[in-house]
C-alpha cells in the first residue's frame, strides 16, 4: 500500500527529528565557560579588563561615593530623599540593612574572588607581560580591600589596628567557608604587602610607555601605599612613597583653565590624575549618576546650555549641595581656581535655596562628577592624584614636626590654586596640621578623604550649616551636628545579609 | 461544567462517500487553499447514498425540542449513512429489516427499528452528567468517568463571564486549588498561576501551558473551547520534567460536522479605577498635617490638584469575535477573528489584539486523518511613560497641573515647585510614549494513521514563531528626556520553537479487559535573539532612529537557546468499566542541566474504582454515583532559565573597561546540577446525590526534593549563590468541588462551589542550614511555610513620647531570652510575624439563574487569610519624613500621637522621619482577605419565535459587570497583590504577597449581543 510508505517514511523522520533537534549543545552568547577562561595570556588580559569594569559597576564606585564621601562636612543634604544616601549622611539614622553598605561589600568582594583568580593562575616567574597583570590584580585588590576596611573598620590609629576589620581573603580558591573579621591591622599588613607585590611586579621595559592612568602600574600602587602609610600614621613612609610618585615624572599638577577643567576632559588624557575609574562615554548613568544628586542643567526646552545651573530635576535631582562652611572657606579667596568646582544656582544673581528645611539650605551645585566629554552627569571618578602626594607629605612631615616642609607642600598646592603661600606665622591655633587638613579639605572636597583626614587625626567632624542632619535634632532648627571620632557610627554597619550567612561575622556596635 | 465531547470515530467510510468526493481524497492535498476546496466540495456535497430500499425520513430533536442540526444517521451494521439539515431533516434508504442509528456529539446514541415505518422522529437526550463527558488529559482523551487523576474542567462559556484577554486572569476562582493572582490592574500584565502551592524556591511555579496537544503554542480567550487543570502526578506526569507545577490544557474550538454556524458576539464598556479603602489628601488635609511637624505656608493652598484623579480616566473595552464553523462528518473547520481592545484606566495605556484562528480537521482517507491549525496574533501594546502612577500616588496636591492658560505645568521650571521629582506627568505626557508590537504565529500540522484497527501513529508538529519590538521615547522637552536632548530606545527580539511530538497507540479489548498503551517520542528546541540600540539628541517630535545624533550606551543584543527531549510510555487498563488502573514512565533529556546529570526518570500511577457500577450499590438510590481515585508519581521541575549549571564568566557590556572587551565571573559551576523532583499523592472521591449534586473531593500531598536552590553564598566566596539540588518542600492540601442543580423547573439555579486548602511547609535546606534566604522578609525557613514573614515586629507607639517601637529580644548571660521594646530600627528583632503571604483558603462560587429567556449568574472569589505587605506606605505613610510627598488619609480606627499620653497607632510626626518608624516591620503588613463580586451578568435570549424571521438562529443581549464589589479590610486601593511572582530572571525567586504602588484593576460596565445565523 503506497500510504504505508509515506507512514513509514514518517515515523522514522519523526524518531530521527527528536534524536537530534535536541541534541544540540547550547551555549550562552554573553558569557563563556569559566574553566576556559584564564588558559591563556590573552585570556587573562581579558580578564583583567573585566575586573576593572568591576569597579565602575555602581554598586562599587556609585554606593561606594555615597559611603566614603556622604558622611563629611563638605556637603549638605537639602532635603530628605528615600534613597540610602540619606542616612550616609545623617550618621544617626543608620540601619544594618542599608542599601549602600550591602552593594558595596557584596562588589567589593566580587572584585577580590575575581582578582585572586589571576593572582593565583599566575606564577611569579612568569613573562614580564603576565607579571605586569598579577600586579594589577594585586593592586585592585588591595584597593578593595583597603576601602572596605575604611568603610567597616574603625580608624587604624584608634588601638593601633585592633578593632575587627574585614574578613581577608587572598585565596583563589572556589570556596572560603564562612571568614571572620581580620583586625584592621592586618587588614593593613595585607594591604600593604599586595601593594608592595604589585609594585614590584609591575615593571615594564623603560623604552615601553606605561599604561594609561585608567590601569593599574607601579605609580598607583606606590601613591596608594602613600595613604596607606599615612592612615597608620607611619609618616617616614607616607612621604618616602609619595616621593617615588612625585620623582617618577610621570604627574604634573594641572594649572590654570586646565586644572579648572579638570573634570571635563578626557580622563586619559589627565596628566595629574594617578588613577581614576574610567567611564566611557556610553556608561553615563543618567539621573542614577554620582553627579545627578550635585548638579542639576538648565534647559527642559533642549536649547539651553546643559553646563549652566537650573533648577532640580532638569538633568539631575540637584538635591545636595557643598556645604555653607566649605563654600565660605573657600570665598576667603575669590580667586581660588576651585571656585570652577562649585557651581552656585542662581536666578537674576540671587542664589537659589532649597526650602524643604528650616533654614534653608543655599543651592551650592557640585562639579567634581559632571561635563566629562559634554555629557552633564558622566564622570570618571578619580581615586589617586598627584595633588594627594604633597599634601599626604604635608601632613606626614607635620606629623613628625617638620613644619616648613609641611607647608611646602600645601603651598605647592595653594600655589596652584592661585591663593597666597602660607607661612609658619599664618597658621593659627590649629597649628600646621590644622592648615594642611583645611588644604586637603579645600582640595579633595567631594572626593570621598574629608571623613577619614578628621577621624584618624582624632578630630571630631563638626556641621555647622543648614541641611538634613539638623531633622536628627530637636528642633530641627539646630543645625549643629558634631561626630566624634570615637562615635560608633563613625563606621558602618556589616550588612545584615552577610551576617545572616556568615555567622562568624561580628557586627559592628 | 464541560462541554467537550469526543469525536465520533470513523462514520463515513471511503465507499459511503460520493463519487466526487472519492476521487476528492486521490487528490493530493499540498495547500492549505487544497483543504479549503475539499471542504467546500464536502459542503455541495448531497450526503446521499444510493441502494434499492425504501426511503425513511423524519425530523430529530433534542431534549429542548430544538431542531438538532448535523446528526449522523445511519443504518446500524453498515456504512450507509446520511446527515440531518438544518431543519433537522434526514432521509434515508433502508430495508425494513435496518436498525437506524442516530449519533450526535454531546447526545446520547440512539437506535430505532425501521419496521414498517416511513417516517421516524427521534428526540435524542443529552449526555447531561459530567460523569460521562470526555475531556482531555494530555496526549489522550478520557470520560471524566474512567480518569484517575485529579482534574478540573472548565468550559470556554464558563471561562468568558469576565471580559479580559488573559486566559490566566480569567480562570480566576474557577478550579479548586488555582489561584490565579495579580498586582495590576494593567490591561497589559498577566497573572499568575499557583496550583497547589508552590513547591519550588527558585525555579518557577508557573504551570505547564500545553494548547492542543502540545506543549507551548499560543490562543486567545476567545477560541477557547475548554481548559482542563491537571493537577495530580498521574495526570501532569507524561509531561515530565516541566510538569511539577501542573499542567493547563486548553483546547481551541473545532467545527461540528453538518452545522454551518456563524457566530458574532460583540461586548463594549466602560473601565474605571476602583480605590477601595484609599485616599490621598487634599491641599487642606496635607496642609493640616504637615503644620503638625514643620513650617507651612498659606501659599501651600493655593492649588489644590487630585493627581490621582488626573492620572487615570475612563477606558472602553470592545471585544468583537466573528466566527464561522461546520463541516461534514468527513472534514470540520472553524475559523475566527476577534478584536480586542482594552483601554488602562491610567493615561496612554492601552491593549489591542487581532486574532485570526484557523482550525481544519480532514480525513484524507479511511486511515489517516489530517489536522491543521494556525493561530495569528498580531498585539498592539502602550504604556503609561512618566512615572505615572509614582507621580499619581505621590505628587504634592500643593502643586498645579495646569497654567493659567490651559496647557500642563512643567515641574521643573514651576516657579516653587515643591514635589520632590519636579515632574507633572501630564506636560511628559504630551510628547513621550512608550509601545510594543508583537506578531504571534503558530502552526500546527498533525497527522494521524491507523495502521490496524487498534494501533495508530500520530505524528503532531508545530512551529511558533514570535517577533516583537519594543520602542521607548522621551522627546527633549521632557523631563525624561532633558538630559539626553532626547532619547529613543528601540528594541526587536525573535523567538521560534520547533517541537515534534511523535505518538503510537495500540487499543483494544479482551471481552470485558481493556487495555491502551502509548509511547511518545518528543522533542523540542528554542531559539531567542535580540538586539537592541539607544539613541539621543533628537530633534523634538521626531521619534525614529535616523533622527538621533548620538548614542547612550552601545547597541547590545544577544541569543538564546535550550533543547528539551523526551520519551515516555503509558499503559492503560480497565476491566469492565469498573477498575481502572493507569500506570506510565518518562525518561527526558535538557540542555538546562549540568554534564552529569542531564537526563531524569519520571513514573506514575493511578487507579480508580467505580463503586456505583457494583451490585452491593445499586440499592442505595440517593447515590447516583460514586468513585474512589488514588495516583501517585513523581514530576520535575526545570524552570531555571538556561545555562544555569555552567560556571561562567560574562563578556557582555558590563565587562569592557576603557573601551576594552573583558570578562569578569558571574556563575560558579555545578556539573551535578539536575532536576528538581516532586512525589505527589492524590486521593479522590467523586459522588453524585439524586442526579442533582456533583461533589468532587481530592487530598494531595506533594513533596518536592533536590530543590533547585541557589543557596546564597557571603560576598567573601565570590558569588551571591551558587545553583544546588538541596533541600524539600511539602504542600498538603484539600480541593472541594460542589455543581449543584437547586431548581430545575422552569426557573432554573445552580450553584457551583469550589474551594480548597493548601498547607506548605519547608522541611530541609541545605545541611544546618536554617533559612534559604536569611536576609529576606520571606526567608524560606525549615518548618515554616516558604511564604511566611520573617520581619521586625511593630510594637505600636509609646504613649509617652509619640516614638515607634519594635520588639527587641535580648538574650542574657544564661541564654534566657527577654522580649522588650526599642525605638532603635537598628535593634529591633528580626522574627517570624506567624503569617504567610499564602492563603489559608482560595475558592470561588457561581451562581446562575433563568428563567425562560432570562438569565442572572453571579460569580465570587475569595481569598482568606493571608498578609500582604502594603510596602508603598513606607511613601506615603511615614510619619513625616518625605514631605515633598504626599500622604494618605488614615482610615477610620487610626490615630497620630500628638502629646504625651496618646494611646495611638501612628507615631508622632517629626519633620526628616521618627526614628526610620518606615522601615520593614509588620507596621505595614495587613490582611489581604477579600470577598470580590468578580462578575454578574444579566442576559435574555430572544425568542426563537422573534428571530426565525430574521434567519436568526439565536440572538442575546446582555450587560455586565467585572470587579463590582470587593469586600475588604486592606487600607490600599486594592488587597490583591502577585501571589506567586515569576522569578525575576534565571533563578531569582521574587518573593509574592507585596502590594507597591498598586495599578488599580478596573470595575467595568459591559454591554454585549451574541448573535448565531
């Protein structure tokens, strides 16, 4: 029967189609098997790249912002928001389930497993080329780590390192169990040794140019092992790594339009900047932007300039502010190039206030996280610059009584600022140090150091201006706010998330 | 209940048919216009036979004493046989000596002796009892009489009370043990479906969609003829491995031989918002209460806006469906189109859907018989833009929508604007859109041969193929747009799945033995591809991407694949209709699933016992039926999304740095990363009372094991979880289901009831692990229900200070544990709330009515005991710490602490928040019971005598309504929330029972006729 052919011929097609339609291996288009991911050096190269987008995941540079600059006198909250931020400011109303605090560690983390895998899969006696990306792994992880412990840890020079820091991991392998907290000091030690590694490893040819400032080499470690030195008040070391940065040549402070533009241009191109975590122009965050809650364009009808001031909501929420204090500082020299760095909104001259407290909070926009390459809220955020190593020896020299020396260094910066020098007669009651920590307030406004330069000085972090940390006080009209060094909140709480899983974590008092 | 009847097997043989039509089926059939010209060749046709008798003739009917259209008769033991036209009539040649038979889908066979008559009228009765009725059960069809399994049906008329176009929406309280839930009133969402509980933690609990004998496909409400819930594992076992949350059978309308039907029915109405218990403030009410804690002004009351009320607006519903079926005994049809269009009550969100379905069953010749069906779908989909609804709930009634002269403020230029987002929707509104088209294409081709008289190949092929895009504007002179000079966001993706199910039966009987076995070869693959770009600085007005100047981020796009494959068998057997005992094995395979466990084992089985059918019953008059179910047999469960046992490293975008390629790891591996496998026992009692009342009672117990998990892992080891097969889940539960015919006179009521319980308990994690999520507010702990509420517990307000209080459990030096209050956010207890988002008790109930041409019929759900977490308080219910927001007006029973002393429930309000009292606690958590009136519907058929006139056959005219009344203590617009989310990408299970910033569903007023020529 002719049918019986054509049924046959069916039923075997049948069979055939399901052995084989479904046999078909299938792979991901956007990811690749991790155990073919570092066989080779091109791969690790890869790899490499990949760690660095870590960071400028906004869960590590965004929330990482709101943790290390939010908690300063540099800047005022106008007006309650229902994001975490809001408590990185007002220190008092901070909760084991914040937002920030959690995105932070869980990134921070991600970037130390991902690290460790390079470190681990390269020996040290490997090729130049393979040495030179352990050392950035190592660096990038000492980075992490060395910010986790500002952010959970208590100062270094409160009990010289013994307060709980953060679990250290520096193990590759696919699983660390449950880590207790290492003591800040030896969060410190480790810190200081993959800095030390990393440096050491990063050593490429003199004929070779040295990778961009975007990318890790021997300068960025050695300007961080400057911080590093000073923050354990090991001043001899402060200056001697700060030395090796300033010597190396490869940094020039910027001066006049150029330093005024500072933020604008094309990070590569920066010949101050040390280190910065690089956004391209196609990673701009919009309204979710670091530079969204500073700055605020004019023009909702698409025909003004984006770079003048308008009103909040325009291009960024605009909501807070540089602070009363730092801009009256700052007024004290009209001159003072750092004026380019604030950019008050005004309206036929008159300064516009936001009036959701009682007083009312002056609308001082911020332009440190704005206008790179023209676009309002793209920024790359700058972790290490050169203007850090003078004045990481200013203050490391005032702390071992060289005073001319330590003013040296603020006047190279204020020098450049287009401000008068200081001398040893001018700095008043709070002394040298005093002066040098007003400079390093002046110069690193907003970049995230003003919280830790009082802390691990013993100083507590006073606010006198409008904004919401006066909502902690009764009435709210009081716009005092003094944090003591020695305040519980100084740090913040371990995610409670972490703590659920990992019993061994101990949560901060 | 159901109304699906099984097709008559062959009744024309090849010789019976017309010479025209022999020569008809020699035609080689290559086109689907092939099938067109023989089905109309079939339709001119005179279904007459030739032979020396006499004729007969006469007139059929049936109970109602309507004409009944389309019957077979013929003469018994022969293959010579005609149909009844549409007045019933039939003539026929027979000898005296003939038996004539009469069989009609849906009647019962009737015989009758020719003798010496010449004319012989028959009035055929209905197969009334639902006992008798076949449904379908995955790759077979059953009389609900001999199923073992636990299944509920659920007719297409039953199903449309309620106009929606969502199938999941309208099964809504209509099973027992279905919960069918949703966050929105968005004519775009759709909802989810839990059947008995949910039994997995991390991959999905979605029911398997299974449409027309395959898994997958597409439909529209309208086309659907019945749904059949599968819910025990002898009745989803065949499906295997993707069966564990049950399986949702719908099968589309096929054509009746001899009819030729057109039908139009058209429903247009109004939608509004309904509000419940809730309700913003006025400028006055806000002005009142912020004066309480800050400084106001009087200029605060110069406008007074409802942006409620300016957000939403009265949308109309249409559905139209005009359809045409028929077909002789050799081939049917039916074909359709509907039109569907649903307006949002919110601004510029609307759902319009063209539906075209072609189904065409064709007997090619005596052994093989050709099925051919083809569903277009083409949805037209808007969005509200804007943060609308956010702006709805929270913009400042302080601030104006409109200047003086009639056009919407900006709110970014309003001089003193004080909301906090500086937005009024209503300005973005005029420029700014966001839609969706989708082109939905599915085709079946089923072949099936019988290749003796009691073994037959199937052979059931499809292809569905879907192609979206998505576009996204914000014009420049927005505030979403602003920044960007404009932003268009296009995005176009493409899916198709090819699936062959291949299927040999062998059936037959022993005298009173019968047996069926089945074995099925089945494989499917699935394809995804996307890509999507982002433009801005585009001209004002000028939506398309040849206009942008720039780009925002790098076009991306990507793919996407699985492959699913899958033998099973399944042996039948019952011995004289009497005891039936079902037993079946799956073996599957899917690229889901790590290298070492790729593949998984599946058994079932069931029985049944039909005591009504043994003499010691037939005394017992008042029972007209009764029988004994019992299944058990495992299911799996792979609803994880793909790749998820590979360790991976992801090169997307998210990996470049400074322009450069990376890739950063995101996955760790699991090899053994297998199923997820769940044992289900069913027990069953089915029961008929005085032919009146049909009673259905099931208990289940289903335990999952070797749960897909993604154990959650310390930032510290690299990952946030990693993918295992750990831990087990138990949901025990009791269905009720109760049709009862009350009055069945000339005024007619019946009442269908159903109702069931689901108990779910966690009863292992990963060794010592106590919590599968410990930071979350459904944690998934062991011996709790996996949707139980783990959260500090709100302690009310202290009198003397006006602060919020939390409990705080303070453990001493002895391990003793002391319970007290802290206004400390920070120290507050987090601890079980002892209850669940899940309810205690889900269930609807149906009552009808008519009398002569009238009808009422009233349909109710409810859901009962479960909390829902009214997180959108935490905006606008905060005791003073957002006020650039507005707030809610307490319901009646609140109270505000405003001086020592105060036995209050609201804290004191403090400008900048008291003490973070909106932070999670059970403060928000609220009784999400309801009783809702889902549907009535007031209906009157016109007399046949008005419309037979007209040609009509019948004519109904009819109004009603959907979502009349909800009954309620839930202070938000509306208690019912998403109970069982999908995952919220591979893996991440969203907690359900949360109800933010709820898009209130529509009260609708519907007029609709239904006409049949």
């Amino acid at each position: 029967m002719k049918n019986l052919r054509y049924i046959k011929l069916l039923i075997t097609i049948g069979i055939v189609s399901v052995l084989f339609t479904a046999c078909k291996k299938v792979e991901p288009s956007t990811a690749i098997d991790a155990k073919a991911a570092l066989t080779n050096p091109a791969d690790i190269y890869t790899a490499t790249i990949g760690n660095y987008s870590e960071l400028r995941d906004p869960d590590y540079t965004r929330s990482g912002h709101f943790l290390m600059e939010y908690p300063t006198d540099d800047i005022a909250q106008g007006q309650p928001s229902s994001d975490d931020l809001s408590r990185c400011y007002r220190y008092a109303t901070q909760i084991p389930t914040g937002a920030h605090a959690t995105a932070f560690w869980k990134k921070a983390y991600h970037l130390i497993f991902a690290a460790n895998q390079i470190i681990g899969a390269i020996p040290d006696n490997a090729t130049a080329d393979l040495k030179l990306l352990k050392g950035e792994n190592l660096y990038l992880r000492a980075m992490a780590d060395f910010n986790l412990v500002r952010i959970f840890g208590r100062p270094y020079t409160q009990g010289s390192g013994s307060n709980p820091g953060i679990p250290l991991i520096t193990d590759g392998n696919q699983s660390n169990g449950a880590p207790a907290r290492s003591s800040v000091k030896d969060v410190y030690t480790s810190v200081i040794a993959d800095l030390l590694k990393a440096a050491d490893l990063m050593t490429i040819a003199s004929t070779a140019t040295p990778k961009s400032d975007i990318f890790a080499s021997k300068e960025v470690a050695y300007a961080l092992l400057s911080r590093v030195y000073l923050y354990m008040n090991d001043n001899a070391n402060a200056i001697k790594y700060a030395d090796l940065v300033i010597n190396s040549g490869r940094y020039t402070l910027l001066q006049g339009s150029a330093y005024q533009g500072y933020f604008s241009a094309a990070p590569e191109d920066n010949a101050e900047t040390i280190f910065c975590i690089r956004h391209t122009k196609t990673q701009d965050q919009g309204f979710s932007a670091i530079g969204s809650m500073y700055y605020s364009g004019l023009g909702p009808d698409g025909t003004s300039s984006l770079t003048t001031p308008g009103g909040q909501g325009n291009t960024g929420w605009g909501e807070v502010y540089a602070s009363q204090t730092y801009v009256q500082d700052l007024d004290k020299y009209p001159a003072d190039l750092r004026h380019s760095f604030i950019a008050p909104y005004t309206i036929n001259g008159v300064l516009q206030l936001n009036k959701k407290l009682t007083p009312n909070t002056p609308m001082y926009y911020i332009t440190k996280y704005s206008f790179q390459e023209g676009i309002v809220t793209l920024s790359s955020p700058v972790y290490l610059r050169l203007a850090e190593m003078y004045l990481n020896k200013a203050e490391a020299n005032a702390k071992l009584g060289n005073s001319q020396l330590a003013l040296d260094g603020v006047n190279v910066i204020r020098t450049r600022a287009g401000i008068p020098t200081l001398g040893l007669g001018d700095v008043g009651a709070t002394g040298v140090l005093g002066a040098v920590l007003q400079e390093r307030r002046m110069e690193f406004a907003f970049e995230g150091q003003r919280a830790y330069d009082l802390f691990r000085n013993n100083l507590p972090l006073v606010r006198n201006y409008p904004g919401t940390h006066s909502l902690n006080n009764v009435p709210t009209t009081n716009i005092m706010q003094t944090v003591l060094p020695t305040d519980p909140r100084v740090v913040f709480y371990i995610p409670q998330t972490e703590i659920s899983i990992n019993p061994k974590l101990t949560q901060n008092p | 209940m159901i109304r699906i009847y099984k097709q008559p097997l062959t009744v024309f043989s090849k010789e019976a048919l017309p010479a025209e039509l022999r020569s008809g089926i020699s035609v080689k059939v290559r086109t689907f216009a092939g099938i067109f010209g023989l089905l109309l060749t079939v339709f001119t046709a005179a279904a007459q036979t030739g032979g020396d008798k006499h004729p007969v003739s006469g007139i059929v009917k049936d109970e109602t004493n309507e004409t009944a259209v389309g019957v077979s008769v013929r003469i018994k033991h022969s293959s010579a046989g005609v149909v009844t036209d549409v007045n019933g009539r039939y003539s026929i040649n027979a000898a005296n000596s003939d038996t004539l038979q009469f069989t009609y889908i849906g009647l019962q066979t009737t015989d009758r002796a020719v003798g010496s008559q010449r004319v012989i009228n028959v009035t055929m009765k209905s197969k009334s009892s639902a006992i008798s009725e076949v449904v379908v059960v995955g790759y077979t069809s059953k009389q609900v009489s001999q199923l073992s399994s636990s299944v509920s049906v659920i007719s297409g008329d039953k199903l449309r009370d309620v106009t929606s176009n969502d199938v999941a929406s309208l099964l809504q309280g209509k099973a027992p043990g279905v919960v069918v839930s949703s966050g929105s009133g968005d004519p775009t969402s759709s909802s989810s479906i839990l059947i008995r509980g949910a039994s997995s933690i991390n991959a999905s609990t979605s029911p398997l969609i299974v449409v027309d004998g395959n898994i997958g496909g597409t439909y529209n409400a309208s086309d659907v003829e019945s749904i059949t819930v599968l819910k025990d594992a002898a009745a989803t076992g065949l499906y295997g491995s993707r069966a564990a949350n049950g399986v949702i059978i719908i099968t589309t309308k096929m054509g009746k031989a001899g009819q030729t039907r057109i039908d139009v029915s058209s429903t247009v109405g109004v939608n509004t918002k309904t509000t419940g218990n809730f309700h913003l403030m006025n400028s006055q009410q806000l002005y009142d209460y912020q004066k309480t804690f800050e400084t106001v002004v009087p200029s605060d009351l110069d406008h007074n806006t409802n942006w409620f009320d300016l957000a939403f607006r009265k949308g109309i519903t249409q559905n139209h469906t005009l359809s045409a079926s028929g077909g002789s005994e050799k081939t049917q049809y039916y074909i359709s189109g509907n039109y569907y269009n649903e307006q949002g009550t919110l601004i510029d969100n609307s759902n319009r859907n063209y539906n075209f379905r072609t189904n065409v069953t064709t007997k090619l010749n005596d052994k093989l018989k050709l099925s051919v069906l083809l569903n277009t779908i083409y949805n037209q989909q808007t969005y509200p833009t804007d943060n609308l609804l956010y702006d709805a709930y929270l913009n400042l009634p302080y601030d104006p929508a409109y200047n003086a002269d009639g056009t919407p403020t900006d709110g970014r230029t309003y001089p003193g604007w004080q909301g906090r987002d500086k937005e009024n929707p209503l300005q973005a509104l005029q420029y700014n859109f966001s839609n969706s088209r989708a082109i939905t294409t599915n085709g079946d081709l089923n072949l099936d041969y019988s290749i003796t008289k009691h073994l037959t190949f199937g052979t059931y092929n499809r292809i569905t193929l879907l192609n979206d895009k998505y576009i996204s504007y914000s014009d420049v002179r927005t505030k979403a747009g602003g920044a960007n000079s404009g932003e268009l966001y296009n995005q176009d993706d493409y899916s198709s799945t090819l699936l062959t199910s291949n299927r040999l039966k062998y059936d037959n009987s022993f005298g009173e033995h019968n047996l069926t076995l089945l074995a099925v070869g089945e494989g499917q693959s699935y394809h995804f591809d996307n890509a999507l770009l982002n433009g801005k600085g585009l001209p004002p007005g000028r939506p398309v991407m040849s206009t942008a100047s720039d780009i925002i981020s790098n076009p991306s796009g990507g793919t996407d694949d699985y492959n699913f494959r899958k033998y099973l068998g399944q042996a039948d057997y019952n011995y004289a209709g009497k005891y039936f005992v079902v037993g079946s094995y799956v073996h599957e395979y899917s690229s889901r699933f790590g290298s070492s466990n790729p593949s998984g084992n599946f058994f079932q089985a069931g029985a049944s016992w039909i005591l009504t059918k043994e003499s010691f019953m037939s005394n017992i008059t008042p029972i007209s039926f009764l029988k004994l179910r019992a299944s058990y047999g495992t299911t799996g469960n792979a609803e994880i999304g793909n790749y998820q046992a590979l360790g991976l490293y992801s090169i997307d975008q998210s990996a470049n740095y400074g322009g450069v390629p990376g890739a950063y790891p995101t996955q760790k591996e699991n090899p053994n990363l297998t199923w997820e496998k769940i044992k289900t026992a069913n027990i069953g009692l089915d029961f008929g009372l005085f032919k009146r009342i049909d009673v259905s009672v099931d208990v289940y117990q289903k335990t999952s094991s070797a749960l897909l998990f993604q154990v959650p892992l310390p930032a510290t080891e690299g990952y946030d979880y990693e993918f295992e097969n750990i831990g087990s889940v138990r949901n025990r539960g009791l269905e009720v289901n109760i049709t009862s015919r009350n009055l069945v006179g000339a005024f007619k009521w019946e009442t269908n009831l159903n109702l069931a319980l689901n108990r779910n308990k966690v009863l292992s994690l990963e060794s010592g692990e106590t919590m599968a999520s410990p930071g979350a507010s459904q944690p998934v702990a062991v011996g709790h229900d996996i949707n139980d509420w783990y959260m500090p517990i709100w302690a009310g307000v202290n009198p003397a200070n006006g602060d919020p209080q939390w409990e705080q459990l303070v453990t001493d030096a002895n391990g003793k544990v002391t319970k007290q209050l802290t206004n400390s956010y920070a120290n507050a207890t987090r601890q079980f709330t002892g209850n669940s988002s899940s309810p205690k008790l889900t269930g609807g109930i149906t009552n009808t009515f008519s009398y002569k041409g009238f009808s009422l019929s009233t349909f109710f759900n409810f859901v009962y005991g479960n909390k829902v977490y009214n997180d959108s308080r935490a905006y606008f219910d905060n005791d003073g710490l957002y006020d650039s927001y507005n707030a809610m007006v307490a319901p009646s029973g609140w109270t505000r602490w405003t001086k020592p002393g105060d036995i209050a429930t609201e804290p004191k309000a403090v400008q900048g928040g008291n003490n973070n009292s909106n932070q999670q606690s059970t403060r928000y958590l609220e009784n999400g019971s309801y009783l809702r009136l889902r549907n009535a519907t007031f209906g009157y058929q016109l007399p046949t005598s008005w419309i037979n006139s007209l040609k009509i056959r019948s004519a109904r005219i009819f109004v009603s309504g959907d979502n009349l009344v909800t009954f309620t203590k839930f202070s938000g617009v509306d208690p019912e929330v998403d109970l069982s989310p999908p995952p919220n990408g591979p893996g991440n299970r969203v907690a359900g029972g949360t109800s933010s910033f709820k898009y209130p569903i529509s009260r609708k007023l519907l007029f609709g006729i239904n006409v049949g020529f």
